[in-house]
C-alpha cells in the first residue's frame, strides 16, 4: 500500500507518466543496455527488444501495478505480479538486479518528464517501483524455496533423448538427464526454460510448457520454430537453432519449471482452450486428468491454421477418448470440413467436432461453475474469454498464458 503522502501523488501524475510509459522504458532499456550490454546476449530476448514487444508488456505492468495501488489499494498484487515472477524465476533472476533496473527506470522517468518530476514526484514512484519490486523479490525467493533451490540456482544439464517432427514447423524434444536419474516433478500446465549459445556466441533464453503429465523419467517440449512474418517479426533465434540443432543426445541447459497456470486439482468441470503452438500445456493438463481424474467433465477446443498445422493432432483426439465425460471441438481456418470427411488419421473416439473458420465457443454449453484455462494468440484469448464471460463464467475462474512477453495488461 502507498503512504499516505505518495498517493495523492501517483494519482495525480498517472495519467502523465502513463501517456509517456513508451517513451520511458524505450529510453530505460537503452539506458541500462549501454551500461550493461551482456544483458542483452545473456538474459533478454533479442527479438522482442528488436520488435519492442518487452516495452510494452514493461509499460503495461507498471500502469496496472500503479493503478491497482492508488484505484484498488486493498488488493494484494498477486494477480498482476504473479506472472511476471514465474518468468523471473525461470529465468534465475535474483534481488540485486532490482537496484539496475530501478536506477535506470526512474531516470529515464525524470528524464523524459523533465521539470514535472519534482522532488515529491521523484520519491512517490520511487515508492511505488519499490513496491513493486519488493513484492517480486518475495514472490521469486517463495518460488525458489519450493523448488528447493538458492535464489537463481535454476540452471541444470539436460540431453536430447528423442526428437519427433509433430507438423508443419514443429517438433517435440523429449529431454532426459544425462545421469540417467528421474527429472524432477511439475505441476500440469508449468513450463522450462532453455539456454542455447547462437553462433555469434549469444546465450538466448526462451521458455516452452512441457507437454506431457509429470511423473514420468523424461520431460517433453514442443518447439514451433517461429518464421520471419515482416519487419516487426524477425525469425525466432532459439527456434530456429533448435530445429537445425537438435537431435539425440544434444545437450541442453534446462531450467526448473515454472509458471502459474496450473490445473487445479477439484473436480469441478474444466474448458481447456488452445490454439496453435498453445496446445503444449493443455496436453499436459489432460494427460493428467486421464490418469487421476478420468470422469472430470471436460471442455477441449483447439483452433489452428489447417490439420497439417496442428502439433499433436492424434494424441489430443487420444487423450480425449481417455475421458468419458469430454467433448473435443476443432477449428481450423483451412478447408476443416472437406479434408476431415476424407477420413484421413481420423482421430480416436469421442468423437471431434471439426469446424471451419475462428474458434466459436458462443454456441456451447459451458456450465457457470466452469474453470477455464487458455493459451494461445493474445486476439484467441481475448475473444475466448469475452465469450466465456457472456456464458456467466466468472472473471475469476478464467486463467491464461502468454507464450513471450505479456502484452495482456498494455492492450
């Protein structure tokens, strides 16, 4: 909570710091780049400071945490923060690294407003960037302390075991220890994150969900290798190293999982909804309700370009059949009706019903006590959940993931 004398201020000065928040963190990670520049080859990704989506998804968290704490003050942070620290935490990041960041954000606040940060001005965010950071650095030291670890010690030696080309640009990795022994346990829907060197001697970070149920004595990621679309969208580096580079027995620097969207364990009836590459956690999801709780009621839709596009195609439809009380619903933008009704790799029971067109889930029956998971494009999910919200779902129950920096909270 702000004190009593940095409140009125921050309410005041919002509306102008958040006018000029682009403006802000494009100077404060230049700033902190021309200070620290291997942060940029060894922690941040490349491609989204390139295309400037890491600014806006810094921007957005900033003016949801300010305004939370002068619009909502009794409210803990979790919801907002709670994100940003599982990434964190995947990524090994550790409390001394605030002071940078700090330094070099509220300068480029004072620099970029000028005479308008006076001194009262200057102490108030600097209040609420402690705030802000504090809470992360709790939130980050409570996820390495239940992983067993010291702050940032989340890096460890993991091979290629086997690689399977699943469609059209992706493939799925299944990663094992080179000691042989059992990889350590997750919660269905979490994700690691994986360190390659690029051949300018970069080291890039990126995170993919693992996509099968824990319990087992190897993990699986599936890697979409992401193709330059225009300017803005350079090629995916780490994707593209990948898909040249791994093979069996291609070692890896793998992290701990993470991240917050997770299946909870009631049995209260489910909506898994993905589309594209964000099937990966859903996977996992069902995997292990087929092997815990297999009468769940369940709700799968996926949506993806056409068939040849859709990573694990079968086995969704197979773990689906798993579950006697599940409905599958495709949608595919490609000719779905004609290429299914050829009866090519039909899909196991139950049953999918195969769409053409976006995903549409205005039309079924979702039970008000429904929780929903999604995962995919920003535009899926936005739609999904207004529709979700129209079928009396409550805001509460409807969870996400951002595959890359979260630009939900800057839209």
């Amino acid at each position: 909570m702000l004190s009593r004398q940095s409140a009125p201020i921050v309410r005041s000065t919002l509306p102008a710091v958040g006018a000029s928040l682009g403006t802000i963190t494009e100077l404060f990670y230049r700033r902190m780049f021309e200070e620290r520049p291997e942060l940029l080859r060894t922690l941040f990704n490349r491609a989204n400071q390139a295309n400037g989506a890491q600014r806006e998804a810094l921007a957005g968290a900033v003016a949801a945490f300010a305004t939370m704490l002068v619009e909502r003050p009794d409210e803990r942070p979790d919801a907002v923060l709670g994100r940003i620290a599982n990434k964190h935490a995947s990524l090994g990041i550790t409390a001394d690294q605030y002071t940078l960041v700090g330094r070099h954000l509220l300068g480029a606040v004072a620099e970029v407003l000028g005479d308008a940060v006076t001194p009262a001005v200057a102490a108030a965010w600097d209040e609420v960037y402690w705030l802000m950071a504090n809470t992360l650095i709790a939130m980050e030291a409570r996820l390495y302390a239940e992983a067993g670890v010291g702050d940032g010690i989340v890096w460890q030696d993991m091979e290629v075991a086997e690689r399977v080309d699943e469609a059209v640009d992706t493939a799925s990795l299944v990663l094992r220890r080179p000691d042989g022994l059992p990889t350590g346990s997750f919660l269905p829907g979490q994700y690691v994150s994986v360190k390659v060197e690029l051949p300018d001697g970069a080291q890039q970070i990126r995170q993919y969900s693992l996509s099968t149920a824990p319990g087992r004595k190897t993990w699986r990621i599936t890697v979409k290798r992401e193709r330059a679309a225009d300017d803005r969208t350079p090629e995916g580096e780490v994707s593209a190293w990948l898909h040249a580079h791994a093979r069996p027995g291609l070692p890896l620097k793998v992290s701990l999982p993470f991240g917050d969207l997770v299946l909870n364990e009631e049995d209260g009836p489910l909506l898994l909804a993905s589309a594209g590459i964000g099937i990966t956690p859903m996977l996992s999801m069902l995997d292990h309700l087929a092997g815990t709780s297999p009468e769940r009621p369940v709700i799968v839709i996926h949506a993806d370009r056409s068939p040849a596009h859709h990573a694990h195609r079968l086995e969704l439809a197979e773990l689906a059949s798993r579950l006697p009380n599940a409905s599958l619903h495709l949608w595919y933008e490609n000719k779905a009706a004609e290429w299914y009704e050829s009866g090519a790799d039909e899909p196991t029971e139950p049953e999918a019903h195969v769409r053409e067109g976006w995903a549409d889930v205005t039309g079924l029956a979702v039970p008000e006590d429904t929780t929903a998971y999604l995962c995919g494009p920003l535009s899926f999910m936005q739609a999904v959940r207004g529709d979700l919200l129209t079928h009396g779902l409550s805001p509460a129950a409807i969870h996400y993931e951002v595959f890359g920096p979260d630009l939900w909270l800057s839209k």
